[in-house]
C-alpha cells in the first residue's frame, strides 16, 4: 500500500533525520515582552583575552592595521573561516584577541554588521 509523503496512518512511523539546533524555535523570530525583537550579538569573551578593535587601514595579504580598545595599534590578521566569508573594510568594527607572545599583533576573529554596530553603541559598548 502507497502511502504519500505527508500522510501517516496509525500504524505508520515518521522519522524526521532534520532535527533543530537546540534552543532554535521553529523559524519564527523571538520577541521582547515590550513587543520588539530579541536581538543577538556576539561580545568579546574577557577570559580568552579578546576585545574590540576598529579596522584602520588594509595592508594586503590578509592583514588589517586596527586600532584596539585598550589604545594599541596593532597589525590584524584575518583567520581563514572569516576570510572565506566577511569583508572587511576600513572602520569596520572587529573582535580581535592580541597574541600572547607578541602584542603587537593579533587575530581578527568576528566582524559586526552596521545595525550590530548601532546596537552596541547604543547599549553602551563602544
């Protein structure tokens, strides 16, 4: 006996091999009490030595001179998991992690989008 695809009978089992991400709703976007929606924005994590940083000017193979938030200038190198999908530009906000044996250099880890940028200065990160 055919069945179609999306019917089932009693005695019928459906496996479902596309499971949601833990804590993903089912495609609707979440809310605040007070109507608007919730936003998520990646921090830089303190305890793994990572800050933000303003991109100042292109160098060329992989590597942005930035200008950190503890008043370094350092030279950035971009990652390859961000190189194959962010472009970065000058003034551009960043999340860099400095190098523990040369803190004249760093890592780029994480670039923000505008309304992200808005949103941290607004909230008083920047």
């Amino acid at each position: 006996m055919l069945h179609a695809i999306n019917s089932t009978s009693p005695g019928d089992v459906c496996i479902n091999n596309h499971g949601k991400k833990p804590g993903s709703s089912d495609g609707q976007p979440e809310f605040n009490p007070d109507g608007t929606p919730v936003v998520r924005i990646r921090l830089p994590k303190k305890r793994l030595n990572e800050q933000f940083a303003r991109a100042d000017l292109m160098m060329g193979a992989n590597h942005i001179r930035v200008q950190c938030h503890d008043g370094i200038e350092r030279m950035g190198r971009i990652k390859g998991k961000i190189k194959k999908r962010a472009w970065i530009r000058e003034g551009d906000i960043l999340i860099v992690a400095p190098w523990s044996f040369q803190d004249s250099k760093c890592d780029i880890l994480y670039r923000y989008l505008p309304p992200q940028t808005v949103w941290l200065r607004k909230n008083n990160y920047l």
